[in-house]
C-alpha cells in the first residue's frame, strides 16, 4: 500500500513540475460576419533574450503565412527560442478593424514576442481583435489548434471553436480516486 502511494505521489509531483508557469492562448472565431480573436493569459519572460526596445507597427493585424498577430504597437522585443509551428494558415497581412486591451505580438516565424512597454514577466494580458466583413477563409486562417511550449510559457493558438481546458485540479482528483481505490483493493485482501 505504501508503495502504491509513492508512485501515485511521484507521478502527481511530475506531472505538477513539468506544467508550464504561464499560458498564452490566443483564439479566432468568427462571430456576426466578422472574425474576432480574444487573447488571454500571461508570458513568463525568464530565460527569453531581450532584444530591445523600439516601436512597432500597426494597432492591430494577423498574417496567418508568418505566424504572426499583433492587437497593438508594443516595444518590448523578446526572443523566445523555436517554436513548434511558424504558420496558422496561408493568409497574408491583413490590419485589422479594431482593437481593445493589452498591445502585444507573436511572430513565431522569426520566434518573436512583443510585449507592451513595462511589461512584468507573468503579468496577465487581455485584448479584443477584431476584423469586420471578413472570414477564416478571406483571411487565410487554417482551422485548428496550434500550440509552443517556450521556457516557462505555452503558447496555443486555436483557430475556430476553442479547446475546453483541462481543470488544473483534475489530475489531483484522479490521483486521489486512483489511491482510494488501491486502498480498498489492498484492504479487501486482507
């Protein structure tokens, strides 16, 4: 029995140790003959290469072909290492209509993140993006879930419905009901 909780504690503690610190999910839907895309989470800086501080384009654009979004000038430049996927569909720049919140960027074909001016490493960000009369299709955005784990931060991108999360209590509970069970089972031997 004590053996059984051990594994079951080394494998929680695992699981627990290997999670990313910060998530970033960035997620497009299209929504009233128009496509918006809400951006939530945070970015854990640690171990990316700052690489400066200048201005940058637009209040808004996506270029599916480059990986890229931005929903605002921003002028931290951090370099984030590989990334897992450098596109999201065949799509070139287009600007987009509107925009609210955070101003940030992702270009994970050059394996970039801007972030807004003064921005501190785990802080939340939240913005709304919005391109009006267009589509997936005359945006060039292929549909699906692109994700990029980078140091301490994973990265999803989800084109069209997103993902239900994972509850982070759900492993715990799992762990728990597999111990009670090895607890009943080693008990009925007895």
């Amino acid at each position: 029995m004590i053996r059984s909780m051990i594994v079951a504690a080394a494998l929680l503690v695992s699981y627990v140790t290997t999670a990313s610190a910060a998530t970033y999910t960035a997620t497009f839907v299209e929504k009233g003959g128009n496509v918006v895309l809400t951006v939530g989470g945070s970015v854990d800086t640690t171990g990316y290469s700052f690489l400066g501080q200048s201005g940058h384009g637009p209040a808004g654009l996506v270029d599916p072909s480059r990986g890229s979004i931005v929903t605002g000038a921003g002028t931290f430049w951090y370099n984030v290492g590989a990334t897992s996927f450098s596109s999201f569909g065949t799509g070139v720049r287009t600007d987009s209509s509107s925009n609210t919140g955070d101003a940030h960027a992702l270009a994970f074909n050059i394996n970039e993140i801007i972030l807004p001016v003064g921005y501190v490493s785990g802080t939340a960000l939240s913005s709304t993006t919005t391109w009006t009369g267009e589509t997936f299709a005359s945006l060039g955005l292929a549909a699906g879930q692109y994700s990029s784990t980078n140091g301490n931060t994973t990265f999803d991108v989800n084109v069209g419905a997103a993902p239900v999360p994972l509850p982070a209590s759900l492993p715990l509970v799992l762990a728990g009901l597999g111990g009670l069970a090895l607890l009943r089972r080693t008990s009925a031997r007895s």
